[in-house]
C-alpha cells in the first residue's frame, strides 16, 4: 500500500510538472494573441499573432493528439486498470492546454481595449523659424493600459510611441508622414508656408513626365530624436532635423528644391510635447 501510494505522488508530482508548463504556455500565447486582435493589429498572414490562427491550429494538434493517444490505448498491451488509467487521463493534457488559453484571453479581454481620448499636440520650432503650432489630436492607449499611450494620430500624420498590442517602446518615438501635404498644413509653422512646394515629377526613365506631386515641408528633413520625456498622458521629445538635397535620376526629377531667401532651414530642432484626455 506504501508503495502503491508512493507511486501515486510520483504521478501527481509528475503530471503537474509536464501540465503547469503547458498551462502557462498557452495562456501566454492567448495574452499575446488578444492583445493584437483588440489593438486591431492581428493578422497571421503578415506574421503578426491572432486567435483565430492559434485556434486553428490548437485544434488540430488536439485531434491529432486524441488520434495518437487512441491508436496507444487500441494496442496497449497491460492491464484493464492500465488500459482504463490511459483511457482518461491523457485527457488532462488538451484540457489544461485549452483551459490556459482561454484563460489568458479573459484576462486580456477583462483589461479592456485601446483607449480613445481628445488631446492636443504643440510643435515648438526653433530658430531660424521662432514659432508653435497647435492642432487637435486623438490619443490611443496601449491594450489593457489606459494611461499609457501608444499613438497620436493628426490627419496626415501618426506618431508612434510604443506598440498598442504589447506596450513595447520602439526605441524612440516615430513620425509617420502621409505623401499628401495638404493633409497637415496646419502643422507648418506660418512662416514656411509662403514658399513655393518642392515638386516631385515622376518621370519613364527617358525624360517624358508621367506624374507629379507637391513635397511637403516635413518631408525632405532627417529626423533624429535628441530628448525624450514620456509621463503617459502627457509628455515631450526633442528633434534635431536636417534639410536632405533630393538627387535627379532618370526615374524622378525635383523642381523648387532652392528658392531665393529659403525659408526651410538646413538645420533645425523643434519639440514635440502632447497632452492627453481633455
């Protein structure tokens, strides 16, 4: 009896041992899955978690499981209590896996989705231009993460602080800008908005013009982030830009690119503050 029950703690110990890691596994798989799909992010087919993905494949790892353990238990040679033993517990093993994952989606789904909130957005430019522009934004949050935002998006115009699936920073704040001017011309300080647009003419690679668009005032600048100050809701970055000389080739030409009295500047710095939720 000693013995029988000795054994029995062997099989306890060991099962918890092989099922918690599963447990865990999986319910770490859904936070991960629940997290993209809430930030609208989720698309297996360009590598990013889903849950319809994981689900589609846990179900097919479940029957294939079920298939193995059966065709086992069909040619287990033992006892009846072995053979009855087989019949049920391997049953634990999808259970668990399953229970963790849909555990860990209730979890994520509990926390709640990205966050909307009204904000605004204040662009400081130095010198030579000397002036600040203010507009509207709108504010999202990171999954599950109420006062900590992941982006700021103008029209025209997203800023990128961390992910919204994950809350993982990027490194440092990104300004992701549309290829239509006109989008964001409240965001150009009044001073630079008296020049003349630098003008992209697409050409067929022998000469003859097939297409132009206006070049926006933020567009020929390098940008490189030189300060950073993230309180969630509230915060601000600094920039240091440089003006980029485009390059003629057979493929595109740029006219406009020099102006008498310039006013876009080689060089210069701007901060970047945002105040969220009203």
């Amino acid at each position: 009896m000693a013995a029988l029950s000795a054994k029995r703690v062997l099989v306890l110990v060991g099962t918890i041992a092989v099922l918690s890691p599963l447990a865990l596994w999986s319910g770490t798989a859904a936070v991960t899955d629940y997290r993209y799909e809430l930030a609208g992010l989720a698309d297996p087919f360009l590598g990013r978690p889903a849950p319809a993905a994981s689900i589609f494949v846990g179900v097919i790892l479940s029957l294939a499981f079920a298939g193995a353990m059966l065709f086992v238990r069909h040619f287990w040679r033992s006892s009846e209590g072995d053979r009855s033993a087989l019949g049920w517990q391997w049953l634990l093993v999808p259970v668990v896996a399953w229970a963790g994952y849909f555990g860990g989606a209730a979890t994520v789904i509990a926390g709640g989705g990205p966050v909307e909130y009204p904000g605004t957005l204040s662009l400081d430019f130095g010198q030579p231009i000397a002036s600040t522009v203010q507009v509207n934004v709108t504010c999202w949050s990171v999954v599950g993460q109420p006062a900590s935002m992941s982006e700021l998006r103008h029209a025209g115009v997203t800023i990128f602080l961390r992910s919204m699936a994950t809350g993982d920073e990027h490194g440092r704040p990104v300004m992701s800008w549309s290829l239509r001017p006109d989008l964001y011309t409240d965001l150009v300080p009044e001073a630079a908005r008296a020049r003349p647009a630098i003008v992209r003419q697409r050409l067929d690679g022998k000469g003859v013009v097939t297409g132009e668009e206006d070049v926006g005032f933020f567009q020929p600048y390098w940008w490189r982030v030189s300060g950073l100050s993230d309180g969630g809701l509230r915060g601000w970055f600094t920039l240091h830009l440089s003006r980029a000389k485009p390059i003629d080739d057979s493929w595109e030409r740029f006219l406009n690119v020099t102006v008498a009295d310039d006013p876009w500047p080689q060089e210069l710095d701007m901060k970047v503050t945002w105040a969220c939720g009203g």
